[in-house]
C-alpha cells in the first residue's frame, strides 16, 4: 500500500466493509445494486481493500515472553495468597489444566530440539 494515495486508502477500506444498497425483494442482499448516491460519493469501481494480516505462527519464544509479561504477575500474587492463606489453588489450576493440541505440538517439537541440541531459549 506504500505510495498510494491516503484518499484510496481510506475509501478501499471503506469499500470493503459498508454498503448502501437498494433492496430489491426478488435479489439476494449480495446482489442488490449500490444506492446511486453512496456510489458516488464512494467512487465508482473503486477497490476495495482488506484489513488482514496474517498471524505469525506462535514459538515457544514467544508463550514465555507472554507468560512473562501478561500472566506471570498474576500467578505470583495467588502464590503470595496460598502462601498466607495455607492453600494449594495455584498447583491446584495447574494439575487440572490440560494442553491443548497446539501446546502438546509446541512441547513435542521443543523436546525434538532439545535431543538434537538445536533449542535455545530466547524468551529473555
């Protein structure tokens, strides 16, 4: 999108993502016509443009920076919390989570690794 106008920026997304259309009853939705004044103000045959990024896959890395920065303050202060209470919550959550396809997938590869000497953990 570098060197397009910002005006053919802006009225793609729009473009893609609002319609004013005329309901015609005999039509489905996605073939009634574009109401004439919208059209016009939008642009004829202008295209539109879609608000996507694909996702970068997730590493292991990138769980512990995660873990770190967003989880880990909250599992110390329910430690802090069975410490002075006398329970066990925290180990307790721990024990009944179960991985999901993704984790499991995720921890056999880094143990493949790990075998070959080829994992380092760069989540620091």
């Amino acid at each position: 999108m570098s060197g397009e106008l910002p005006e053919k920026i802006v009225f793609g997304i729009i473009n893609r993502y609002l319609r004013f259309v005329i309901p015609i009853k005999s039509k489905d939705k996605a073939e009634w016509p574009l109401d004439p004044e919208w059209e016009t103000f939008i642009g004829a045959n202008r295209n539109d443009i879609k608000l996507f990024m694909k996702p970068e896959p997730v590493t292991i890395n990138k769980e512990m920076v995660w873990l770190r920065k967003q989880v880990a303050p909250t599992l110390k202060m329910i430690q802090n919390l069975d410490s002075a209470l006398g329970t066990d919550q925290l180990q307790e959550m721990i024990n009944e989570a179960e991985l999901s396809d993704h984790h499991k997938a995720l921890l056999n590869d880094i143990l493949e690794d790990n075998q070959k000497g080829d994992y380092a953990d760069e989540s620091k």
